[in-house]
C-alpha cells in the first residue's frame, strides 16, 4: 500500500494514526475512571457518581457533592494512570467527604506521580498549559537562571541532582505579588521577570531561586505545610537570606 503514496500522504497518515491511538487511550482512561468512582461510590453510599477527566494546568481534583450524589473533575495528567491507582485515589476522596479522613493521597498514586516516567511526559504539557512564562531560562536581556542555579551549586546549597530534569523560567508578565513559583511535580521553577534587571543584585536572584529549590529539595507531601520547619531549616542555610528578604520588602515583593 505504501508503495502507491507519496512522503507527505504517508507523514499525514502516520499523523492521523498518532491522534486516533491518543484519542483511544484518552476514551479508555476516561471509562476506567467513571467505572472505578462510580463502584468505589457505591460501598460508600452514594447512587449517582459521575468522574471526568479535566485539563488542570496544575495537578488537582476538584468534587461537589450532595446527599447521595458526587461529581469528580480528576486532573488529566492521571490519564495513564494504572487502574488500582484510580480506584485507591476514589476511596481516598470519598473517604475525605464522608468523613473518614485520609491525610494525603495513596502511597501507590505518589509513587506513581512523583516517578521520573510522570515528569518526563507531563513537563511538556504543563509548560503549554503555563501562558505566562518563556520558553527559555535566559531572559532577553541575558540574565539566565541557569546561571544562578550554578551559583547555587558553587556554594554547596544544591547539587547537580537537584536540577536535573529541572525547566527554568521567567514570566513573560511582571509577577509582583508572587515573584516565584515552583511545580515540585512537574519541576517547573518560575521567577518573575520584575527580577530581571540589573538593579537587582546577584544574591537576591539567587536567594529567590533557592527559595523555590527548597520545594524541590523537600519533594512532594501534600500532608506538609508549604513553610513548614523542615523548609525554613532549609533555606536558612542561605547566607544571605535576611538581606535579601529585606531587599524584596523594600521593594514591596514576596515569594
């Protein structure tokens, strides 16, 4: 058959084939999860459950519910996702909304987000789904927050682990009332370009950076606070920390 087709009819059949097989597997998915809620709803008490997937930029799961109805927006970056992990995250949430509390989520669905494959296949989208930020660690001006993180390594504060795999960016938009930002699950670390200038020293950049590297470091424990004493031992190991802290509340900026 391929002999009687050009390149570009076989490219665009190729192409067609790829977003049938995305879309198959997405229809799959979508069946496993309303399955799995809708059974785990049932032992719980619940008649009428209905479960979708949403495209969250960030990783989330949103739910209503009533008297015995619940309805369940499940982040799409778990499209892939095993079926037992469906089904332990579902007894989680209505564990949660009927009151048998479970902190956190299952240990199965933790490993199974915070694993090399999630990351490596998840990033690219969430860095689409991310519209304020470059596409790129350097700045137009030239400041690079790769530079930066260097520099952090130089004096001991992270290693060449803690960045691998790890998208730097600034924002495209001044962030003023959040100059930093970090995705612990998509290893997204994000500044705000108001820093980007020379006005700014060195070590506040740099401290900025570390602040969000510091997630990174800690990982992901939704149980955790996001201060908490494990990350403020942590960043104090920064030497500069209170002069840059006083830097940026001069200048009306918190990370």
């Amino acid at each position: 058959m391929f002999a009687d087709m050009t390149a570009g009819e076989v490219i665009e059949m190729a192409a067609k084939t790829a977003v049938k097989t995305t879309n198959d597997l997405s229809v799959n998915a979508s069946e496993i999860l309303t399955k799995a809620f809708k059974e785990v709803g049932l032992e719980f008490g619940f008649e009428k459950v209905e479960a979708e997937y949403s495209a969250f930029k960030e990783f989330k799961v949103r739910w209503q519910r009533s008297y015995k109805w619940a309805d369940f927006k499940v982040s799409d970056y778990l499209e892939d996702a095993p079926e037992e992990i469906v089904r332990d995250l579902a007894k989680t949430l209505f564990g949660k909304i009927t009151g048998d509390d479970a902190e956190g989520y299952p240990q199965a669905m933790c490993d199974h987000i915070t694993s090399p494959e999630f990351v490596k296949r998840n990033q690219p989208v969430y860095l689409k789904r991310c519209r304020n930020i470059t596409k790129s660690s350097k700045s137009e001006d030239g400041r690079d927050l790769k530079d930066s993180a260097n520099r952090l390594i130089e004096m001991g504060l992270i290693t060449k682990k803690d960045i691998k795999n790890v998208q730097f960016r600034w924002t495209k938009e001044s962030n003023i009332r959040k100059i930093g930002n970090c995705s612990v699950l998509m290893k997204v670390v994000t500044i705000s370009s108001i820093l980007d200038t020379d006005m700014i020293p060195e070590f506040v950049l740099d401290y900025c950076l570390y602040h969000e590297m510091c997630h990174l470091i800690i990982g992901f424990d939704p149980t955790a606070k996001a201060h908490g004493e494990k990350f403020s031992v942590l960043e104090d190991k920064y030497p500069k920390k209170a002069e840059s802290v006083e830097w940026l509340k001069r200048l009306c900026l918190y990370l």
